[in-house]
C-alpha cells in the first residue's frame, strides 16, 4: 500500500484497491496472532459477520466487479 500511495495512486484508484486488500487481510492475521500470542480471546471474521478478513466481501469496488461478472 505504501508504495502504491508513493506512487501517487489514491485511495480510490484500482492500483491502491488491488494492493489494500492483500494488506488488510495481512493485518487482521496479525491481529490475530497478536491476541493469541498474548493469550487473549481469538476472534475471526465470522465475529464480525464477515466471510474473510481481506474485505473484499464489503468493497463497493468488489461486490460492483462481481455484479457486473468479473
């Protein structure tokens, strides 16, 4: 995502959607491991309602992609 960003992509633009993804599904998986580490309560996507951590499933850009049969 930082090289995206450095690259002058915005937040809107499929170059930042494409590398953000990866990222936040990178970052719930550390979150996880964090909290189990710590011996804290484990938590996963269906905790949230959600079927995967990468946010895919509550991107306008996604599910529009999908709608159209991408």
């Amino acid at each position: 995502v930082q090289h995206v960003v450095g690259t002058g992509a915005t937040h809107t633009s499929p170059a930042f959607h494409d590398a953000y993804h990866p990222y936040l599904d990178m970052v719930w998986a550390y979150r996880v491991a964090v909290r189990g580490e710590l011996k804290d309560r484990t938590f996963s996507p269906a905790s949230f309602g959600w079927d995967a951590w990468d946010g895919r499933e509550r991107c306008p850009v996604c599910r529009e992609e999908l709608a159209a049969g991408a």
